[in-house]
C-alpha cells in the first residue's frame, strides 16, 4: 500500500505498532530493528545542527535511551521515524543552544572552518568505506554543507540527503511546505555550482553511518537499556 502526505498507510501503521509494542516488553530484535531502520536519519539530522561527528552519535544515543524508555507516549499519530526525528532534533538543539553554537559563519576564520571539515574513522577490515575518490568529493560536500546557515542546512539534509518529501520536511520541522521550498532554493544558491555539479553522483553517500558505526551504537544502545547479553 503506496504511503501519502498524511500520514503512513494501515498496513504501515498495523506493522509499526506491532514493533512498537514488542520494543516496550524490551524486545531485543525489535530495538535492533528500529535502531538500524533510523540510525543514518538521526545522525544526519544531528549533525545537520551540530556539525560534530561525536555529538551527533552523542545526540542518537540520547534519543534512542529517550524514546525507548518512554514508548507509552508514542501514540502513533505521526510514523515511528518521524517521532524519533523530532526527538533527536530537539535534543542536538538543545546541545547546541547550550554550547553556544549558532555564529554567522560570515564572522568565522577561515581556520576554524577548515577545522569542521568532517573526518571519517579510517577503513576497517571488512567495512567497505568510500574509494579515495569518494572520500575526496565527500570532503567538498561535507564542507560545503557544514557552511550553510542551520535554518537551510536543516530543510538540505533533509530533502536532498535524506529524500524526505516536502510535507514530511515541513511536518519535522515545523514550518510550512512554503518555506520548506523557499529554503530548499536558497540552500541550493548558497553551493557553489561547480560542488553542486560535483557531487551529485554521490550525495546519498555522504555522512554516512552503517556498517561497524551503525552496529556500535545499537549495542551501546542495548546495553545501557540492560538488552542482551
């Protein structure tokens, strides 16, 4: 059954409340479940706010261990992703408002930008990362979005990298589907061309959390809810 604007359809709603009530009895596969099914939007929704690869993964961590022992206040009116979004983004804005961090990045040294340009953990064995080629053009996009002021940053992360629909984006965030538009075109203006032409091959590659990083945080996750052994 095709998924509309307003809201997730039945056979969604019948399957998500099934997980839902197995993760309130402390299911361990159902919490696997829903932990791996939105890691990578939690991540990239945090990080959208907070620029910083450990305070977003700080920030997942929090609103799994947030959701997880409040289940009884999901109520279904809105998807299980959409709920953990909006928990996950008010915790990093949270964070951020504490740290201090909304500055014009017009008033940033150039130093300090080269500093928050994103740095993934080397390749393990075993864990297909990005080619060298990859990871070069990653680096420009990263950089390029970390530049953006939050209010677009937000809407670009998102709709382009995470694929939302304008509703849902609006729905996240709280604003119209007028402004989630009118952002979405300044967002685009603010990339240079050349990057934007650059990356669009790869963009649902960047910042990405699976494999070894995403397996992490689930058991870190588990564990501080006393799941598994």
């Amino acid at each position: 059954m095709q998924r509309t604007a307003a809201g997730p359809s039945a056979g969604t709603r019948s399957s998500e409340a099934e997980l839902v009530d197995r993760a309130r009895g402390r299911d361990e596969a159902a919490l696997r479940e829903i932990m791996q099914a939105n890691n990578r939007r939690l991540y990239r929704l945090a990080r959208g706010i907070l620029r910083s690869d450990s305070e977003a993964e700080d920030v997942v961590q929090e609103t799994y261990i947030r959701a997880f022992t409040h289940l009884d206040g999901f109520r279904g009116e809105s998807g299980l992703s959409t709920w953990l979004s909006r928990i996950a983004i008010n915790e990093a804005l949270g964070r951020a408002r504490s740290a201090k961090q909304h500055v014009e990045l017009g008033s940033v040294p150039e130093a300090t930008l080269e500093a928050q340009i994103i740095k993934f953990p080397v390749s393990l064995p075993g864990d297909p990362e990005r080619t060298m080629a990859q990871r070069e053009i990653q680096r420009v996009v990263e950089r390029a979005i970390d530049e953006l002021p939050d209010v677009f940053r937000m809407v670009f992360v998102a709709r382009v990298m995470e694929g939302m629909n304008i509703e849902e984006t609006a729905d996240l965030l709280g604003v119209k589907p007028e402004t989630v538009k009118t952002r979405l075109h300044r967002a685009r203006t603010m990339l240079r061309e050349n990057v934007e032409k650059e990356i669009g091959p790869v963009m649902m590659d960047a910042f990405p959390f699976a494999g070894w990083r995403c397996e992490r945080l689930t058991e870190a996750v588990l564990k501080r809810l006393g799941v598994g052994g």
